[in-house]
C-alpha cells in the first residue's frame, strides 16, 4: 500500500502527463524491463544481440571481464522493428586478482561480488550464435575484450550504436549511452551490464529525432557496407598535428597514423593528404578493408598499398 499522502502510480503518471504538455518541464521515466516490444505477425525476422561488458581496466591485453551482459532479440531488418525479447544472461566472473578500485567506481563490482564467479560459456553461446548482427555501444571496447575471452564473437557481424549512428547530426550533443538514454525520454542504472544492454535495446527502438529513422534499422541496413582505414605511410614529421586535428590515431606498434571512414570518403581523405600532409600529385598510402567480421576488432582486415 502507497504511504499516506503518497500518490500511486496512475497518479504520477497523470501528474507526468501535464508536465510534458508544457516546453517548461521534461519527464524522464525509469527505464521498464520489457520482454516484449511487439506481438509477431508474421513477417520474417532475425535474430539480433546487444552486449555489454564490464572489466578490471581498459587495455584488454592486460585486463579481463568480470560482467557480462547478452540480450538477445527478434527484429524485421525491412523497418527496424524488435518483436520479443528472447533470452538475457547477465553473468560475474572472478578474474583472480583484486579489481582496481578506479574500476570500481565506475561499475560498482567489488572482489566479494565476483569471488568464485564464471561467466557460463555455453549459456552466452546459445544466445549468440545464431544471431545476424552483434551490437554494443562503443563496439571498439567491448569486441576485443569479448573476441579474446570467447572466440565465437570473431565469426559475427558486429555494428556499433555508439559510432555508427550520427548523433551528432541528429541534434543529439553526446553519444553517451545515458545522455542518448536521457534525450529519448528515459533513465536508468548505470554501468551495469544487462541495464545498459536493455537500454541500448530501448534506444535502438526509439525514432531519432531528426530523421525520425529507426536506429536499429540504419545500424543493419549499413552491416555490409565496407570502410577503408587508410594508413598515412612515411607522414612528415610535422604533419602529425594536422593529423591529430583530421581524427586520425597514432598507432605506437606500426610507427604510422591512420583514419578509419567510407567508401565514399575515400577520394576526398586521398586529395586532403596529397594537398596537406604529403604536398606532392603521388603518394604511397596503405588501405585495410573492414566489414562487419572485423571492424571494431583488433584483427586485420585485409591490407594493399599503392600508389595514389
């Protein structure tokens, strides 16, 4: 029973009702655990996976899991639209040595929390194995922690909701899941992997605001799309803020900068470099094609340098 003098929820959501018709307020309602976005009628669907980890650090040469989060969904690739929720797991593993206290206070799990704990492989590769796309937010963290610890995640199609979307161009100021989340109307407990797995999903289901696109359906209608990390071979010297400026990354391995895009960049990237970093009609450039089976993964895609 509420507390006297507590309003039920029909009534805070009456209250939230009037607040939304005036542009001075904006309601922001906690995020619902659904199991079901929308009956099946019939059409053919696929199977797709948001996951989510949660580690000891950053470098995933070095760090581990110790929070992972699979929630596995059918959609309609035609509109974007998710049907049922399928299956979740949300699984602690204890990675053998005390987790950072930096990362603690991001996600919360302490040592008592995860000792004794294995993620369970064979339920994560039920719920994975069959799907037509992998999606996480901030792909480029989560695949290669995921590849190392559980190969199958190499033989998927990934997609990225925090790169591959133009949030900017949508008018939306930040990429961050909980900025993306609290702009679409909702909030929800942090850095906890399923919580940001289902908030993602939520995410994926809410029209942008511009476009009014579905974002699950620009993230699977671009899967087979193939970009080009192009490889500034032999940059001078004092190029590289002009470098820094354009996006592109240092790699300390390979001693060269490289800047991953499009397809249909490319030709504008190669006459930027010719005119700026290399001010010469030829230049040898490197260029790696990724697709959905390595993009946001450490392994290469495959590589030719030429004379452009």
């Amino acid at each position: 029973m509420p507390a006297a003098n507590t309003p039920d929820l029909d009534e805070l959501e009456r209250l939230a009702r009037l607040l939304e018709v005036s542009a001075d307020f904006k309601v922001s309602r906690r995020l619902p655990v659904r199991e079901m976005y929308a009956e099946p009628d019939g059409r053919p669907l696929l199977q797709g996976v948001v996951v989510d980890t949660e580690t000891t650090g950053l470098n995933f040469d070095a760090d581990q899991i110790i929070e992972l989060a699979v929630l596995s969904f059918e959609f309609d690739p035609e509109s974007g639209q998710v049907f049922r929720v399928l299956g979740a797991y949300d699984g602690l593993e204890d990675p053998g040595r005390p987790i950072p206290p930096k990362a603690t206070a991001v996600h919360g799990i302490t040592d008592a929390m995860v000792a004794g704990k294995r993620i369970d492989d064979a339920r994560v590769q039920e719920l994975v194995q069959d799907a037509a796309v992998v999606i996480a937010h901030n792909a480029e963290f989560d695949r290669p922690f995921l590849e190392r610890r559980l190969p199958l995640f190499e033989t998927l199609p990934w997609a990225c909701s925090y790169r591959q979307i133009d949030w900017t161009g949508e008018g939306i100021g930040s990429a961050k899941l909980e900025y993306v989340a609290y702009v679409s109307g909702f909030f929800f407990d942090a850095h906890r992997a399923e919580m940001d797995c289902r908030a993602t999903l939520e995410i994926l289901q809410t029209p942008l605001p511009i476009s009014a696109e579905s974002p699950l359906k620009l993230l699977y209608s671009r899967l087979n799309q193939k970009d080009w990390r192009v490889y500034a071979v032999g940059s001078p010297f004092d190029s590289k803020d002009l470098l820094k400026e354009r996006s592109y990354r240092w790699d300390a391995q390979r001693k060269v900068w490289h800047r991953t895009m499009d397809e249909a960049a490319m030709r504008e990237e190669i006459s930027w470099l010719k005119a700026n970093v290399y001010k010469r009609e030829k230049v040898l450039l490197e260029f790696e094609g990724l697709d959905a089976l390595t993009r946001f993964s450490t392994r290469p895609g495959k590589s030719v340098r030429k004379e452009v």
